[in-house]
C-alpha cells in the first residue's frame, strides 16, 4: 500500500499544490508477524524502495502461542531492520510511555526516505493477572481476571462497557479533528478536479476500477495458416505491452524473472527511489528481487490501495512459494494477475524442481481464481481481457516457456466463452469423415491444444471416425456459459479424453479418461519429455483406441460438468 | 542437517572418545537465495540454535537474472546475519583470494557456538567477455567466449577438456586424503560397535530407516460404544505420546502452535542450545516459531540427514506457507511427517483466513504424497502407521479442532486398508432393512464420517432404502488396493455422494454427486457453519433424495477409481 501510496503520488500531485494523494500506512504487528519471511521479504525491499511513508509499530511483548519468545526468536529484530536500511526505534514501556510512542511515530513521519519501525516493547494481557503470559494470547480473560485488571487499570470492576466522560469527550473531539480533515481533503480534490480535469477524471476512472474504454480494440489477434508459432510467455509480453500506454494503471514485475517471464514493459521505466538512479516513484516496472510470498502481498497492497491493476510474475511452480498470498487475493477479492510462465515439463532441462504438477488442480479448486491457460495469441488475449474485467478475483495466467503453433480456429471471441471447439477432423478432406456424429471429444489447454489437434487426426485415420478437438483457456469461465452451450463443446453420449501435461486427477470433472501426470517430470529437452510421457499424438491415438473400444456399444455417462446438476 | 548433527551427536556420541556423529554442513548460495523469506526465517532459528556447525559461503556476485542486485537487493547482508546471531566474515576478492577463502572456512569452523557465514565478493563469469553481467547466469558461453576465457585464465584455447598433470595430481592427493578420513571414521564406528553395542544397533537401525519392532502394538485403539468424543488433533497428539519412547528417532515440533496442534512430547525435553536454559541438543522437541517454510525445509534436512524421522505442525491451511518445501519432500523421497490441525470450517471463529477449502485437493494432486484425514482412533492411528511404514514419502496428516464421535465399526486394520465400509443401515434395527441391496454410498473422511453416518440414518428412514457409509482415511492408499476390495467400498451400479467440508473439486474421481464447498468458509461456531453449508444431516438427506431420483430406472456409470481402467 505504501509502494502505491508513492507511485500514485508521483503520478497524480502537481508540484506547489496540496496534493491528492498523500497518506502515511500504518502496519500494526507482533513477534509472530516479524517471524514470517514474506515480512522479511517485504521489509527488504521496502527499505531499498526507501518508502518513508511506511510505518510499523511493533508491539514487543516477548510472547506467542508457544510461550516466551525466547524459545525460538532471539534475534535482534531492530538491527535486522538496520540492515534493511530502515529507520528505527525503541519505546521501552510501551505499557505506560504512551508519549514515547507519540514521539516515535512523529519522528518515523519526519524521515521521509526510509520506512520507520518502531519496537514498543510491552507486557501482554497489561494490567491482568496473566500478564506477561500466553495465556492471554488467545483467550478471553474471564470474568474473576477480568475484575482484577478493570481495579489494576483503575476502573471500577462492578461497570460493564463503561465509557468515561473524558474518553467520550476525547473521541468526539478526535471525530471533529477527523471530519475537518476530510473536508480539506474534498477541496483539495475539487481544486484539483478544476485546475486538471482530465487527471481527476483519469483518477476517478481507476479508483472505481473501470478499465479505459477502448481496451479490448488493442489486444493482440491472430488468424490465418501463416501466423508463426510462438511461446505464450512471449504472447503474453505482446499483451502487456500492446496495452501499457492506454492503462497507465497497470504496474508490476517480476521476481527476478523478467526476461523469462517476458513481463517487461518496453520503455516504462522502473518504479524505483530516485536516488539508486535507476527510475523513480513515477516509474510502473517493479523490481520485485527473488521474492514470491511478498510480491503477492505486495500486489494484494496495491489492489487494497485502489486506482490500479497489479500484476507480477513467477514460474507457475513458483507460484507455489506464494500461496498464502494468492489465496488472499481471492480471499479478498483483489483483482491481481498473476503471470505464471514455465507452466509444464515443457519448460525442458531445469527439472522436476521447476516443472508444475499440482499447481493447476489446486489453484483450480481455489474458490474465486480462474486459472487461464491459453494456447495462442487469441487466447492470451482473451485471458487478459477476462482477468482485466474480473474486477474482484485474482487471474493466474499459465503460460509456455516452448513454442507452440496458431490454432487455426481461434478467435477471441470463442475463447472469452472459457472453452469451445478448435478442431474437427470433419472439415479435414484429407481424412475420411464417414461418421455423421463424433465419436470423441479430446479436451485440451494450452500447449497440449495442438498436440490435441495432431492426435485427434491419427485417431481419425486410424480409427476411421470423426474427432472433435475443445480448447479450455479457462474451465471456471466455461462452466458459467449456458447447458446449451457447455454441451456443444462437451456433448452428451460421446466420451471425452482430456490432454493436460499436469495432474491427471481433478479432470475427471471434464473427462471420461484422462491424459497426464500422476507422478512428477523429468530433465531432457521438451519433446523427448513429452514422447516420453505420451502426452502426444501417439499417445492420445493408443488411448482413443481403447477408450472406443469399451464404449462400443455402450451409453455414455455425461461428464459432471454437464449433468448431475441436482 | 546441521541440528540432525548436533542432534544426533548429542544422543550417541560418548564424551572422552572419538565422535561417531561429528561433521559441519555447508551451504553454497547465491544472492537469490538471501532474497527468499524461507533462508531468512531458517537462518534466524539458527542463530537461535546456536548451530556452530554450519558454514554458509554466500557468492555475493551482485548479479540476478534481471541483472545487478542494486536493481532491488541493496539491504546489508552481514548485518542481518549478525542480527539473526551469526559469526560473519567477508572475503573481498573471492576471484583471487583463495587463501582468504580457506582462512575463512578455518575460522568459521573455530567458532562452535554461532553458524557462519562467510561472504565471498565475486565477478560472476569471471574470465569471460561477459564477466560481471546477468548474460552468464542462465546461459552457456559459446565457442568464442568460451576461448576467451581460457586465455584469461592461462589455458590453450586450443585444448579441451583439458587438465594439467599438477591438477590431476592435487586432486588425486585429496582422495588419498578422503580415504584416509574414512577408514578412521569406519574404525572409529567399529570400536563403537564393540564398546557400546546397543546404542551402535540402535543407530544402524535408523540409518536404515526401519521402525522398532513393536511400533504398531503400541498405537492406541479404541472400540464400543463407551469411546468418548475427542477432536482428532487429541486423538494425534496420544499416537505422539504412545510412540516417543519407543522412537526416539521421533523429532520435530510446531510452528508455535503446540497447544493448538498438541503435538508436545511430553516428559522429552526441548532442542535447545544449552546457554539458553530451555533444553539441549540432547532434546527433540523444536521450537520452529512461526516459521512454517523454514519449519518444512528444516525437517527436509532432517530427513536427507538420516536416523530420525521428523514431524512438524502449523494449521492445514498454514501448509500453503510451506508449500514449497512440502512438495520438496514428495520430490526427493522424504518420510516427513506433517501434522495438519483444524483442518475445516470446524475450527469455527477463526474463519475464512485459517479454513482451508482447496488444501486436500492440492495436496492430493501432489506426487508420491499421502494425505490422511482420520475419523477417530483406530483411524489416527492407521495414518501414523502408514505414514511412518511409508519411507520414502511425506504424509500430511489432516486433523480437527472439533470433537467428534468415535466411528464404532472402525479399526486400525481396516483403516489401514485407506478406505472401508464403517456403517450400514442394513444394520441398524431401528430403520427398514427393505431394501436387499445397497441404493447409495456416502463416502466421507475425517469429522465427516459421523456426519455421514446421521446423513445415512436419516435419508434411509426417509426414502425407505439400505444406505451405506465409507469412510476414506487415505485415498492414496486405497487406491493401491485389488479392484475387488475398491469395488467392495465403492459397489458399481449405485450413486456416490461424497462428503467433505472442503473443496467439492476433485471427488468427482470417487462420486457422482458432491457434498462440499467451491466457495471460502465463515467465522462462526462450528455447529453453525456445518448446517449453514449444507453439510449436514440435512443437506445429506437432501442430496440424496435428489439423487436417487435421478438415477430410478437409470444405469449408474461406475466412479472412475472403479472403472475405466484403460
């Protein structure tokens, strides 16, 4: 928030003018919270950021839930932060020297070119008789203790929510203080909005979450046999940048992964302190370094901020290391986009450390994600168009590191509908389409689309009968289409084998038989894996052939997705 | 690995003789690795830890992929290691210095009470064109840099694969060397063996990995309908404490939440340095923090270690902090054993943020993975017995914060099978035993079982029909079961509603219908969340209602993990 916080300023105030947008963050938190390492992370780069609006008060109390904290964190929290490069302080009574926090948080407003922690060490449960002890981190004092810490604090134990009357008078006149503050606020915005309508009006737009008007005209389109086969890493990059100067709101890295994730935006310079002259506050490409879990949250800040669109990067096995934060995003409702390249044993030699397996189940089973795996240029727009629109839930966009071919009948359109045909062996002269109806539907994503389509044709010629191909860009955007709808991609009575290079398990929601992983990959060069795996033509043809076999004759079950709706 | 040795040390080794156990761990890392919260939070517990025995050589190379660490990496690294309690050196011209970087080591390993890090100021691609830059991070160097730097370094670039006659020489004297440690070392082990035979045994039994001889007869068991309601993280925390003794190879703790997880050992002291009055290294209880990456990754090292079989504990949600090191384990064979508690909506208040919904689904999707979710006693104890029989794999345990009933028809035997029929009301006098055969199956794990079995009861005696309960403790496992016995669970030819408090995704592999969530939990008391879900009696007796009628008159396709076997 406090990374927004500077960017937006340095965007929108206009130098010798009161500026819009202009506010301290505050982060209240404990022990546990500076054991954690995405607060690690993220203090590391908050202090190479130099956000000096970035206040921490850190309630020392030398206890969690295991008992003191001198079972397992004796490390000098304020020379960590040193080593950060922060400002810091120690209130010492933090149970009594409330002036001393006062005067600490005064002082950290004052540094302005560093982030500020203040350690206020104090006594858990103050004034009770377990004070001092973990047993009154998560528990209610009861009625007895409850007593003894009203006397201690010098209240009359017999009163229940009671509020005294200079407390009462305090609060309404902190009430008072509040409100004027807010009316400066407003004029300040009003003078602005006059003296610079379209930078209010621009303002305006983003912190209601509209994106601008003529987005969707800019995404890439593709059509025709003679559209070169790429990576979608890298058709992802066209995305980005082919929509950087209409959304100034869009701002984000990656976590040192930049010219493998293809998330740079060519010419926009750094989001950096000016002093490391390497950018400055004005700038919207984030240096995130090699730091997962805090990029999340970083960018769960800047959606809580409002007034823009984050986006950062990683391999999708990476995503891994993230997790927590990724779930707030959807927790929370944040429309964070998430660019996770490197999406398969496609990636090659780095290995199974780096090749996803799970990933894609359980990030699919995360409620309010949708997890985009797109397989061309139409899809990688449609995914963005989708994420971009999905104003309150997290996209994880999945996407290749291996080049992959145009599919011939994509259209942004078709694939906005979340699933839809790409191919069928039908329109093929070059193949025998003797049956009227198909006989199989292969279900694909991604990069296996087009070993989809090239199965679908040995399985046609080698079984004499019609194969239907299906692209899911995206399973949760498919299953909000209509019955009708669902089952022309998905039709009822004929089997479907799905073709995913992850887990095989969680598609048998979509599929009678299942193409895939049960076990993790291997280092070798993409197509030598894939062979290997049978995540290939043959292996689509070996498994078609069997999977005919034992429904000759037979009635189809309806896969879930499309029946069992009780 | 370095608390494994100092652990082990502590157990076996004899003071006044040579060491059976006695060797320092090193780690080689890069700039990137200091970046990521999960080395920060490892290196504070030990600082804490006081693991004299551990060397860190950092290549502070100043290089990342997205090029110099200045770009988001400028915090002072030494600095924080002091902090964290560490012994720190810095070699500053670690291309040349080689004696510098071997006075180091030499120092670092004369420091016993501190871990070390030495930082080693390098130019990446040293000798190269390239030298100094991100181009020779990921990348090979070709021919005619490749020559270059041969040049630079004194080499023909004419020659390949190339070693000069004193470097050959050099490196034969240091196998010499090598050989010669480890014939001390094996003489070392055999006067141990002859001296102390027991604890020699002891210690060749756990290098092996195999467990004591009479581990299962020591699991608590439980029948009749006396057993009293217990929340399975109780239930988890008695199979703990029941084999400790027996186990000493048993080590590992929580990520401060033991009262929460129960996973004290209690009577066995604390892992502790011994300056801090809390333990020894002779203890085995760890006091990890609320470090959850660190704590996985640490019992990783445990495991690689060898002779001891690590357990740790955070929230089944919390799991996601350590996702990156849990899918370690499964990758490199690990038997980790994770203790997963409060593992639904049925922890209550804390709500949506420590409620996992897409956890078991993730987790399940992981290879070589075992994810447990018991009912009661017999089955808690099935869990630790596969888990710890399961050498070369890591279990997660998932476990309740709620009480519930034991399941009267379950024992440790069939547990252990992953999946069994544990109710049927064919059985119970009180309802109509009409019907010859089953109509539905509901399959549930862990505290859903006995709400499965009140589902069973009450769509019975509603639909006038035979309904059957399966409880699933391990779906891996009963996957590895014969078709018959699978059939025998999940009889072909009637519906399955599967019944679990998290997500629906994925069950449709076991079930026709689900019962679940594809959507985040609530904070409210247990009981109250349970019914507002529908994942209840009620909601059980609905369900099935539907389904039943669905399904009159109509052919029922077996569950995958029946059928289609191709």
């Amino acid at each position: 928030m406090a990374l927004a916080e500077a960017h937006l300023g340095a965007e929108f105030n206009k130098a010798g003018e009161a500026p819009v947008v202009d506010n301290f963050v505050y982060v209240l938190c404990g022990d546990g919270c500076l054991q954690e390492g995405v607060s690690g992370e993220a203090s590391s780069l908050a202090g190479h950021l130099g956000l000096g609006k970035l206040i921490v008060c850190y309630d020392d109390n030398h206890i969690t839930i295991d008992g003191s904290t001198d079972l397992s964190f004796t490390e000098d929290v304020l020379k960590r932060y040193e080593a950060y490069g922060w400002h810091c302080q120690h209130v010492e009574d933090g149970n009594n020297d409330l002036e001393g926090i006062e005067k600490a948080i005064l002082a950290a407003k004052a540094v302005t070119d560093k982030p500020s922690i203040i350690k206020v060490t104090t006594t858990i449960g103050f004034g009770s008789e377990k004070a001092g002890s973990d047993k009154v981190h998560g528990a209610a004092l009861g009625a007895s203790d409850l007593a003894f810490a009203k006397k201690a604090l010098g209240f009359d134990p017999a009163q229940t929510f009671f509020v005294p009357e200079d407390v009462a008078a305090y609060y309404k006149s902190v009430a008072q203080a509040s409100a004027a503050v807010i009316a400066t606020q407003r004029e300040t915005l009003s003078a602005y909005s006059s003296k610079y309508p379209a930078e209010a009006a621009e303002l305006a737009r983003r912190t209601k979450g509209e994106l601008p008007a003529n987005i969707e005209a800019l995404l890439p389109r593709a059509s025709g046999k003679e559209v070169k086969p790429a990576a979608t890493r890298n058709l992802s990059g066209n995305v980005l940048n082919a929509i950087k100067t209409a959304m100034p709101e869009l701002m984000g890295g990656s976590a040192d992964l930049t010219p493998s994730n293809m998330t740079e935006l060519k010419g926009i310079p750094d989001f950096q302190h000016i002093r490391t002259g390497k950018g400055s506050y004005a700038g919207r490409y984030i240096r995130f370094g090699v730091r997962e879990h805090a990029m999340a949250a970083i960018c769960n800040g800047m959606a809580a901020y409002g007034a823009l669109v984050p986006y950062c990067a990683t391999f999708l096995n990476f995503i891994g290391y993230a997790l927590g934060a990724v779930r707030l995003s959807a927790l929370s409702h944040f429309r964070v986009i998430y660019v996770a390249t490197h999406d398969s044993i496609g990636l090659g030699e780095d290995g199974p450390t780096h090749q996803p397996v799970e990933m894609l189940q359980a990030l699919r089973a995360t409620p309010n994600t949708y997890v985009f795996r797109p397989a061309d240029t139409n899809e990688t727009s449609a995914s963005y168009a989708l994420a971009l629109k999905n104003t309150h839930a997290p996209a994880i966009i999945a996407l290749s590191r291996q080049v992959v071919p145009h599919v011939l009948a994509s259209t942004v359109e078709k694939a906005m509908l979340g699933g839809y045909v790409c191919f069928d062996t039908a329109d093929q002269e070059s193949l025998n389409p003797t049956a009227a109806g198909a006989a199989l539907v292969l279900a694909a994503t991604g990069t296996e689309v087009s070993i989809a389509i090239e199965g679908a044709k040995k399985l046609a010629s080698t079984a004499n009968v019609r194969v239907v191909v299906s692209s899911f860009p995206c399973l949760e955007v498919f299953e909000k289409q209509e019955e009708s709808y669902r089952k022309s991609v998905l039709p009822d009575g004929i089997p479907v084998i799905s073709v995913e290079a992850s887990a095989k398990r969680g598609w048998e929601r979509y599929s009678h038989a299942q193409i895939g992983m049960d076990y993790f990959g291997m280092s070798a060069p993409a197509p030598d894996i894939y062979k290997r795996l049978g995540i290939s033509a043959d292996g689509i043809n070996e498994l078609g052939t069997k999977v005919l076999a034992f429904f000759a004759g037979k009635e189809v079950a309806p896969v879930p997705v499309n029946g069992h709706r009780w």
